[in-house]
C-alpha cells in the first residue's frame, strides 16, 4: 500500500466522521461538519428528492469517495453526488468509484474555504464530472460549473441573493437565499 492511502486509512481511523482526502498525494482532514453545512445539504437533498431525481436512472448521495485521475491514490469526497444508479458496478479501489459515474459533485464551503474553490474545480473537471457546484458560505453565493475540457471547466456562473439556479442536468431549481439563508 502507498503512503498516503496508509496516511488517509489512520486518519479514517483515529477521526471518525471527518472527511479525508488524497489530491495530488497530499492527505487532507477536515473536521466534522457544521449545522450550516448540514442543513445546505440537507436542502439539496430534499430537491432533488422531491423531484424524483432519486427515482430513476439517478442516485443522490452524500460523500461517496470519487476516484481521481491527479495521482495513483488520489480519491475526494464530495458533499454531495449525483451518480448513475448502477455505480456499484463502477468500485475501483479502496471503496472510491469510477469518474464515469459522477454526474455532478456539489461542496458547501467550511469557514476556512479549504480545496472546495481552489484545487477541487480542476480536479473534478480533469476526472470529466459534467457538472460542479459550489455553496460558498463565506460569500453568500452558489458557483456552477459546467462543460469540463482539458482539466477546466468552460462554463462558470454566479449566483448571489436573490437568485435562482439550476442543478447541472436535472430539473432541480433551487435558490441561493432558500440554501444561504
């Protein structure tokens, strides 16, 4: 086994509930999260399941381990997925699945910002999810990117209060102040 898989299976270990990563083979921790960070979450959640996206050919779930193509070991764990309803046919390693299957990735930000707008959009993009959405709390808006091409994503937009967008390819409507209230 690698060194940073060693590192992320100690972590996973001794920090329960935390969210461990390995991008470009760096071991990132982050702490469990906030009620903030739920209940954006848990708002998405309740969408996208009041839309039937969770009926079909889609799945919705909250930190599935996404394989990553940066590194031999390099996986996330996006806050929330939605993936092809036959992603268990799709495990890879070390309970991290195939790009393939991803959707669209969403992150809610944590005080500190973290990857979740630095590293994460070219990681997400090289792996070719279709679609990334990031819920900056910090900054009171919602970042969709879209159209991912040579590890950047073409299509970025900015939501801000008051305003109200769509989840890349669903139906799923939802406003920044219903998730930033």
């Amino acid at each position: 086994m690698n060194r940073a898989l060693d590192m992320a299976e100690v972590l996973f270990e001794r920090f329960p509930g935390h969210r461990v990563e390995v991008l470009g083979g760096e071991v990132s921790i982050e702490p469990v999260p906030d009620v903030g960070h739920a209940r954006v979450l848990t708002r998405v959640m309740r969408a996208c399941v009041r839309s039937g996206l969770d009926d079909g050919d889609f799945e919705v779930f909250e930190r599935i381990a996404i394989r990553l193509p940066t590194g031999p070991d390099d996986f996330a764990m996006p806050d929330l997925s939605i993936v092809d309803a036959a992603i268990h046919d799709h495990l890879v390693t070390y309970n991290c699945y195939h790009p393939k299957c991803f959707r669209l990735v969403l992150e809610v930000t944590s005080a500190a910002l973290s990857s979740d707008l630095t590293r994460k959009p070219a990681v997400y993009a090289r792996a070719g999810v279709p679609g990334y959405v990031i819920v900056d709390r910090v900054d009171r808006r919602v970042l969709v990117l879209t159209e991912p091409v040579n590890g950047a994503y073409r299509g970025q937009v900015v939501h801000g209060p008051g305003q109200v967008f769509t989840l890349p390819g669903t139906a799923v409507t939802l406003s920044v102040d219903e998730l930033l209230p």
